[in-house]
C-alpha cells in the first residue's frame, strides 16, 4: 500500500463508532491490487439502469499515487 491513510482515519474515526467504506482492485503478479476509500455514486435517472463507480487511482487525502504506472516502473519516470 502506497500509504496508511485509510488506517490513520479508521483508528481516528473508531473513537465514535466509525469507518472508512473501502474498495479494492484485484491485482496480478506484476501489478498488485491496492485498498481504497469507497466513493459513493447515485444514479440521476432512476429509470436508466446504467450506473458507474468511481475509482481513485491517488489517496484523496495525502495525494499519494496508489500504484506506478507500468511505463513509469520500466522506465523510472514517475509522473
């Protein structure tokens, strides 16, 4: 994990009874899957049956990159 936010927010928040909503990515081998605060989304239209998540791919709270991109770990360029 790139960060320790979700557990620094989760102890914090357990003071009141509290926790972060996760997510998670499965990974493979060479791209490993990483936890993530879970962003809600509600549907507009309640008669469309189309409706998307939303995934961050950065800690909204520190800004950390959850993981490198592939070109950025063969090359060491970290954008």
């Amino acid at each position: 994990m790139a960060c320790e936010c979700i557990e620094i927010l989760d102890a914090q928040l357990a003071e009141r009874n509290s926790r972060l909503a996760v997510g998670f990515t499965f990974g493979t081998a060479e791209r490993p899957g990483y936890v993530f605060p879970a962003l809600s989304t509600e549907k507009i239209d309640k008669r469309n049956r189309d409706k998307v998540g939303a995934i961050p791919t950065f800690c909204p709270f520190c800004g950390v990159k959850y993981r490198e991109d592939e070109a950025a770990a063969t090359t060491g360029d970290d954008r």
